[in-house]
C-alpha cells in the first residue's frame, strides 16, 4: 500500500498565497506507472477531502507546519476552503522476490 497526492493537491492555498508548489515525485497521476514495475496488480482509489482554513493564523500555521512561513497571507479571503487529493495505491504479487529495505532489515514478498 502507498499513499500519495494528486499535483493540485491544496492548488486553491498555493495559488492564494502565491506559491508554486513542484509536483511531487510519486504522484496520483503517475504512482500506477511507477509501482507496475514492481508490482502485478496495482489499484488506484482517488479519494476527494477538502480542508478548511477559517482565517490567516490557521493558514499561517498550516503552511509553517509544511516549511512555508513568511508568506504574505493578507490578501487571502477567508473562510479559505481548499480540496486535497490523497490517493491510495494497492499494490499485490511482487515481481521481485527480495528487496533491501535497509541495511539491517530484509523484506521478502510471497506469492
């Protein structure tokens, strides 16, 4: 199982607060691709949450949790209710049959 976000995850906060957020790595637009390398079967489950932000110290606090403090939060209207698209990746029948975890723990697959 993985988890990840869609590119627009939270784009309505980034756009407000004028930031340009790079699209993550593993995403819900290409995690399936990714993880069929690896896997036999992988399921996608897109799922939709929306977070609230009722006035500037809770976005402010928000984005300082994330690493994003200092942005000028002003001329955001609020109450400031944004989506979020978390997706969940099942991911069965591994094609490998070990792989390194890390350099002490080893994690074998059975079929």
């Amino acid at each position: 199982m993985a988890v990840t976000i869609g590119n627009d995850h939270l784009s309505e906060l980034w756009s407000a607060a004028g930031i340009r957020m790079e699209p993550p790595t593993f995403s819900r637009e290409n995690g399936e691709g990714l993880l069929a390398h690896f896997f036999d079967h992988v399921e996608r489950h897109d799922l939709e949450a929306w977070a609230d932000f009722p006035d500037r110290e809770v976005a402010k606090a928000y984005l300082g949790s994330v690493g994003l403090s200092g942005m000028d939060l002003d001329a955001i209207s609020y109450p400031l209710e944004v989506r979020g698209t978390p997706t969940v990746f099942v991911a069965t029948k591994s094609r490998c049959a070990t792989s390194r975890a890390s350099s002490t723990a080893r994690i074998t697959t059975r079929s």
